[in-house]
C-alpha cells in the first residue's frame, strides 16, 4: 500500500469521525408497541429510487415467528434467497439470491444503516456479510431488493441488495435478552449434545435532538461436526496393510461406498459483539455514526478417530485394511486448529434536504481487521508422530474504505411528473495473508512462506436515474452507472502481478403500468458488470488440508438481467408475480477438486451461463380476519451451463448450488395481544456442487440435499416489561447436507426485559 493510499484511509475515518458525530440509533421495543418505532431515513424522499427493481420489506411483526439467533436468521424465509448458515455462531454465513448461489457472494451486497456489511475481500465460505456486526436485536426494518436494475447498485447487486435499517430511539430504553439452544446430533458415528448461549444488554436514550446507543452481544456454541473424514482410493489388500477395525461404510456424493475413519468434532465458537451508535436530528437533516466491534473465536481441537488396531490402540496414518477393504488414512485428516478474529467497522451517514427540490446523502465506512490468526497443526496432539510444527495464517493490512455521495430531486426542472437520482462513489479494498510455520511465528522470526499473496482494489463509480410519470398510469426509468475500477499491487511470495483497469457503463431501463390502486405491471432490464474481487485475482495460499489458487487475469462478469412483474394489491397485503432471465458472461466460478485428500480451488471463467426464473409471492397481514400473518413465496429457477469453450462437454448442465425449486412459508397466528403462536416451512429442491453434475447421491457428507425444514416459536408478553419465547428448528430432525452439515432438531428458549 503506497502513503497515498495509508493517508487517505486515516483522513478518511478522520472525516467519518469528525463529520458524523450526529446520528441516531436503535432502540429494543417489545412487540406490544412495534407502532412507536421511528426508522432511520424515514425523513428521506417519498419516492423510492429501487422501484424499478422487486423488493420484500420485513418490519419487526414479520419477524415474530422466527428463531433469530443471529442477524442472517431473519432473511431466510424471503423468496429467491439462501443463507448458507451451518450452525449458530457460524461465520460463514453466506448468502445467495436468484441466480446467484450461495459461494458466490461478491453478487449480493448488505448494508446497515447505510453502511457496508458485504465482504468484497474474498468469496465462497470466507465472504459472508459481516452479519454480525449489526444484532438482530436492534433491527426495525429489512428490504430485499432483487436484481441490479437501479443505477445506484453496482455489478455486485446481479443477485440483490439487503436493506437493513435500525430505529430511532424514541425514549431511554434498558433491554436484556437471553437465550440458551440445545442441538442433539446423530449421524455417521458423531452422537452428542450440543449446548450455546446468547445474552444481549443494550441501552439507549434520547435527548432533545441527540440520540445513543450502545449494546453488548455475547454468544458461545458448539456446533456438529463439519467434515466426515473419508478415502476414495479405495481397493483389493496386497498384504501390507495394517488390519484394523471402526470405520464405517456409507455412500460419498457420488454414490460409491466409501469407508468414514473420523470426523473434525466439535467447533466451539464464542463471539463478542460492542456497538455504538451516535444520532442527530436537526430541521430537515439527521446523521448517524456507527461504530462497532467484534471479537470472534473458533476452536475445533476435538477431531474423533474411529479407527483402532487389534490391540485397541488408536490409528492415524498409513495402509490399512479392514473386512477385505484396503485404504489410506492421514495424519493430517485428524489436525486441531483454532482461529482468532478481531474486527472494527466506522461507518457514518449524513442526509438532508439542499433545497425544497434536492436531498443529499453521505456515506462513509471504515472496516480494518485488527487480528485474523488461523493456528493449524500438521497432525492431532494425541497422535504419535505428533510436534510443535504446524502453520498459521495471518490476515495483515487488510479492509475497506468507502465514500459514497448520493442526490435526489423528486421535482426536476420543477416538473412533478421528473425525478432525478445521481451520485458518485468510492471503494478501495486491501487484502494480505501471510503464512508462517508454527515454530517461527512462536518464536516472533514470522518467517513468511512462500504462499504469501495480497493485492488490492478500486472502484470509483458515477450514475444517475431519470423517472418520468408521464401519466397516471405510466411511468419510466431511465439510468447509466459508469465505473473505473483499478488491481493493483498484486504480489504473490515474491512474484508481482502486473497493475490492471478496467472501464465499463451499464444502462438501465424500466417501465411500469399500474391502471389503478389495485394493479401493477412492470419490465425491468439492465446491464451489469461484476468486477474480480482480491482474492479471485490474488489470494495463493496453502492450508494444511487444501491449496487456493488465484487467477490475475480474469475479466468482470458481464451480465444482462431482465424482470417482468405483475402485482395485485390486497387489503394488508399483495400477490406478485415475477418473470426473470439472466444472462451472464465470463463468470467467475470457484472450480475445487480434491487430490490426496487435499483440496484445490481456483477460479476459471465460463463463458456463460443462464437463469431464467419464475416467483410467486403472497403476502398477508389478518388473513380472513383471524388475526393471522402469512408470508410465502415460491420459486423456479433453471440455472444451466450454456457456453464453456474449455469444457465443452459441460454445456447443457445445471449450474451447482442451484435448486431448480425453493419455497418459504413464514405464518404468525396472534391469540391476543399478549401471546402469539407460529412458525415456518422452508424447502429447496437439490442441486449439484460440481460443474459435471456427477454428484447424484443424496443424504450424505458432500452432497447438495434438497431440504425441508420445519420450525416453531411461541412469544408470551408477561406484561410491559418482561417476554418469554420457546422454539424448535428443524423440528421433523431431518438429516440433511450443504457439502457439510445442516443443523438438526434445535430447541430454542429466550427471555427478554427493557425498562
């Protein structure tokens, strides 16, 4: 990183913290008086800029019936979206919309408040939103927005945008929450109880036009295992094999029996969670500075061997034979790891009104990941073959800055019928990890290997939307975002990657048709370019159990993204229709194999690939009025291969982690205004994880399972003060897999008191 770019990113939080130390914050208000809750950018213009894009608002009532653990566990019931969330506490909590999958998650943007929660550093399991640094405590309101057909969203909304908003603090406010869960799973040889814990404590106040904010989150939980441990090679005895006993026969992803010899135990996760949040109202304008921290902890140092030699002792390594079976087993399948993670986002938002005719927004974020240490032993303590020696992986002079400036007039050239939105923005993102030996880390040497790798990019972007109501019935938008977007400082070990820009414009054009109140009829098509990301072009490393390797050269995805949508208006609810198609070009895809029970990833380009796509969706406060609240949605998607000069032979197949169908039903039935009862169904049909679709079998270690989960809750407000909630997930224990584990039956119990 040049000092240019050092000095910039301190003036930069300089900027965020001198200029928006106005803000406002959120506020934990019980169900009884959801009514009072003030969200920020409720002072914004009426007239949406996203309208051109499919959306799905979730406010505080539609998230009654859910069991929110953690942030993500309150978008995965909305139509088109996954999240990959494999246990409580999990940090890679990926997320997938429409013809994105879950493991492409530079496709699907998040924000708080204004502020960036994506993580546009890397992609598959490591580039979950930082969910995480927002509590689902403190959240008002939610809007999913689907697809890149506002100017505003860059390439990185193909999938959609997630919309998250806190609320206002209205009054001093006292809130803490607990909340204990309980997980029994049973399943390739792993049979135990698995226990965690959230407590959450928050205080907020207003005074006069000055708001605060400030709450502590604290969760710890075991999870299932994360990997079975198995061999393919496979075959006939020649003799010198070592007889042994334990390992279990069943099916890999492929279909062939395999014998499993372990798996990776327990990974116990502790997270704590500060956030500050500082809020001013003045006249016609508000700012908001968010501030928070985390620090996250993984342990997984309880691998179980299954396998013993006739005397009884342990096996970790070499060839071995049982029931007339021979197969390899290796000492490194058995390792410990543990990795500790600290993180710090500042981010800010300005807004308010220039003029009767102009708004403006600005907004700034700052994350810098303090510490991001990932210790990995060769083999397992108790093996003996056992040493000190291992590798860590060190995450250094890695975040983000971004700037953005937004304008609005809803009466361009004074016309009522004109609206106009332009902005501009900013994004600059650094990513290094080094790679050290045990021994010399311990010793402070920090002696890099040679799978050191980092870069850095930027993006600077300029767009604009014109909307013309030109009469009652009809309307259009019209938008362009030009963007600039630069690699550089590429570097792998010694090796430094040439410097690279790219340009590119995308248009965007909607037109609707809404005859009267009760219908609306919409087609939206827009262009989309998807910019490599730090660790597509540049992150080379090598792991105990795998090896990743980048691609410098890879050019943006390049994607034309179409919506034809039907709506009819209900009293307290709507039905939509959608149709859409999405045709993308060079896209980035993360192809992995497994070599010696070691995986490889890298990112290879296809050439294109298609969605097309059908989505029903009902939603319904007081449905027949029985003081009922439905949510559902249904979705078709047909995601295939459609050119791959590489591998012609890949062309025609399903693109994986895509369910051809997925469905979501979300129902709150409230007996009175104290005690609401409900809960949800969410279903997907399977898929395939690798381009050739050869991985057929279902329910086993490493397949894509289709799934339906079934969950329960019930919420008793005691009086003004105190609330109890019980639920289950997954209440049928269905055993079912993502390559790795879902969670299985998961009972649920919550307490919470404000003052």
């Amino acid at each position: 990183m040049t000092n240019i770019d050092r000095r910039f990113r301190a003036q930069l939080l300089g900027i965020g913290v001198a200029t928006l130390s106005l803000a406002a914050n959120a506020v934990q208000l019980t169900h009884q008086n959801m009514e009072e809750i003030e969200v920020w950018g409720a002072g914004a213009p009426v007239r949406e800029t996203d309208y051109s894009s499919p959306s799905s608002v979730l406010t505080q009532n539609d998230l009654l019936s859910i069991n929110a653990a953690t942030t993500e566990d309150l978008v995965k019931y909305e139509p088109s979206l996954v999240i990959r969330r494999r246990f409580i506490g999990d940090s890679n909590g990926t997320l997938g919309i429409r013809g994105s999958n879950m493991f492409q998650t530079s496709r699907s943007m998040v924000f708080a408040d204004g502020v960036p929660l994506h993580y546009l550093l890397q992609t598959r399991w490591s580039g979950a939103p930082r969910w995480s640094l927002v509590s689902a405590d403190e959240i008002a309101e939610i809007k999913v927005i689907y697809g890149p057909y506002s100017a505003e969203y860059s390439g990185n909304a193909m999938g959609g945008a997630i919309e998250i908003e806190t609320a206002i603090p209205t009054e001093r406010n006292f809130h803490l929450e607990g909340s204990i869960f309980n997980q029994n799973y049973d399943e390739l040889g792993f049979d135990e109880d698995l226990a965690g814990f959230k407590g959450f404590a928050s205080y907020s106040d207003k005074i006069g036009n000055l708001g605060f904010y400030a709450s502590y989150n604290r969760l710890e939980n075991e999870s299932q295992p994360q990997n079975f441990r198995f061999d393919r090679s496979t075959g006939t005895p020649s003799g010198s094999e070592q007889l042994i006993t334990g390992a279990l026969r069943d099916n890999d992803e492929y279909g062939n029996s395999v014998p499993y010899f372990g798996d990776t135990g327990i990974v116990d996760t502790t997270t704590d969670h500060v956030k500050f949040k500082l809020g001013y109202n003045l006249d016609n304008w508000s700012g908001l500075l968010n501030v928070a921290y985390e620090k996250r902890e993984s342990l997984t140092d309880s691998p179980n061997n299954y396998l013993s030699d006739t005397a009884g002792e342990p096996i970790w390594n070499g060839d071995v034979v049982e029931d007339g079976v021979a197969f390899n087993v290796s000492s490194r399948n058995f390792n410990v790891s543990e990795q500790d993670r600290q993180s710090l986002l500042v981010g800010g938002r300005i807004q308010g009104s220039l003029s009767d005719d102009w708004w403006l927004e600005l907004n700034l974020s700052y994350f810098e990941i303090l510490e991001d240490e990932t210790r990995s032993s060769l083999v397992n303590p108790l093996d003996p073959a056992f040493t000190p020696s291992g590798q860590v992986t060190d995450y250094e002079d890695t975040g983000w800055e971004t700037m953005g400036i937004r304008l609005q007039n809803d009466q361009f050239l004074g016309k009522d019928a004109l609206s106009l939105l332009a902005g501009i923005r900013h994004e600059h993102y650094s990513l290094e990890i080094n790679s050290y030996s045990s021994a010399d880390y311990s010793s402070g040497a920090k002696t890099r290997l040679s799978s050191t790798s980092g870069g850095e990019t930027t993006i600077q972007a300029l767009f604009t939307q014109l909307s013309w109501q030109f009469n009652e019935a009809w309307d259009l938008a019209l938008g362009l975002r030009y963007e600039s977007w630069d690699s550089e400082d590429g570097f792998f070990g010694d090796v430094q990657h040439i410097d690279r820009s790219e340009n590119r414009s995308s248009p965007k054009f909607s037109i609707g048709y809404a005859p009267n109140d009760q219908w609306k009829l919409r087609y939206s098509v827009a262009k989309a370019y998807r910019f490599p990301i730090v660790e597509e072009l540049f992150q080379n490393e090598r792991r105990t159990n795998g090896t990743s390797l980048a691609n410098a050269n890879l050019e943006p995805e390049d994607g034309i993204h179409q919506n034809l949508s039907l709506e009819r208006s209900l009293e307290k609810g709507y039905l939509r229709f959608n149709l859409f198609h999405e045709s993308i070009d060079d896209v980035i895809f993360a192809q992995t194999a497994v070599v010696d029970n070691r995986s490889i990833n890298t990112f290879i380009p296809i050439d294109r690939v298609t969605t097309k796509g059908a989505e029903l969706v009902f939603n319904q406060y007081n449905l027949l009025d029985r003081n009922i609240d439905v949510r559902f949605n249904l979705t078709y998607a047909d995601s295939k291969i459609r050119k791959n000069l590489a591998n012609t032979s890949l062309e025609g197949n399903r693109f994986p982690r895509m369910p051809e169908w997925r469905a979501n039903l979300l129902v709150t039935y409230h007996l009175t205004t104290q005690w609401n009862i409900g809960g949800g169904v969410r279903y997907a049909s399977n898929s395939y994880g690798d381009l050739d679709n050869k991985d057929r079998a279902s329910n086993v270690f490493g397949a894509q399972d289709g799934y339906t989960f079934v969950n329960l809750k019930t919420n008793y407000q005691i009086n003004d003060h105190y609330r109890i909630s019980l639920g289950v997930d997954n209440v049928t224990n269905e055993i079912a897999y993502v390559h790795h584990p879902w969670p299985g039956r998961t009972l649920f119990i919550e307490g919470a008191a404000h003052f």
